[in-house]
C-alpha cells in the first residue's frame, strides 16, 4: 500500500468516526452566550442525549484559549463553579441539559468579543463505554439569552444533527 493510499484510508476512517459521532450524540437548542468588550469568558449551553450512553469529556473552540467542561451548583449557601473531573455522563437516551446555572462549557480566554447573531465553533469530545473517543463539530449561534425559538429550528445549518421527533 503506498503513502496516498494509507492517507485517503485514514482520512476515511476520521469521516467515518466523525459520523459515528453524529449519530450517537444528538445536540438540541445549541448556544453560547454572547459577551461585552472585555469579557473574557462565557458559557455554552445544549441538550445533549447519546443514544448508547457515552461522557462528555472534552472541549475546544478556536474562539477561546481554554474550553472545560464545568458545573454550577450550591455548596454551603454559596454558588460555586467548577470543572467536571472525569467527565460528564451521558446515560443511554437520557437527555443532558447544559444551562445556565448547571453543566455547561465553559469558554475561557476569550480572543474576541462574541457578538448577537454571530457562531463559534465549538468541538465536543467523547468516550462510549468502551473508552473509544469521538469528536462532534459544531457551530453554535451567539445570543444573549436562550433562544425559545430554536427548538424548531433547522439544526443543519448549525452543523449539528436535526431533532429527532
């Protein structure tokens, strides 16, 4: 087998772990929360359900410096937020919700601002039960308050799979 060869198998095997991906994880009403000049890290926020059961254990966006995944909750009458160590489960066909005040990622480092109406990229990594990792692609709208209206919406133009019925 020559060196083109081994390179077009390998780019074919991505696809088709890329794919894996989107058919075992369903990401509903995507969005990341848009931020003022200055402000160097916000929230992203989604319904994720694997159909298998997998963890969320990664994250990554060209927009930020560092992308974790992190959960808000009350200790002691004080909020506190922290990384998710080891990763979030996600329990066969059980839908996660990532939201404000709860699980969500967290962007860190901001390079720019992240303005109303415009995407970021967002990767999201995961492991099945069996320690195989996979990686989801999307590009998340910007708003300033979670969109009630998306939950219709054409997810396709958002490189994310549509929602299921």
């Amino acid at each position: 087998m020559n060196v083109k060869s081994l390179m077009t198998a390998a780019a074919l095997a991505g696809l088709a772990l890329s794919a894996v991906a989107h058919e075992a994880i369903e990401v509903q009403n995507a969005w990341v929360r848009a931020t003022v000049k200055g402000q160097m890290a916000t929230g992203a926020f989604m319904t994720l359900t694997a159909k298998d059961g997998a963890k969320l254990v990664g994250a990554a966006s060209p927009a930020a410096g560092v992308a974790q995944v992190h959960e808000m909750k009350m200790d002691a009458g004080v909020m506190k937020m922290n990384e998710v160590k080891g990763g979030l489960e996600l329990p066969a066909g059980k839908a996660v919700e990532l939201k404000p005040g709860g699980y969500h990622v967290m962007l860190m480092d901001l390079k720019e601002q992240l303005t109303k109406d415009s995407t970021v990229p967002l990767t999201l990594t995961f492991t099945d039960a069996k320690g195989v990792e996979s990686k989801l692609e999307l590009k998340l709208p910007v708003a300033t308050a979670a969109p009630s209206a998306m939950a219709g919406m054409d997810h396709s133009k958002h490189s994310m799979p549509a929602a299921k019925p």
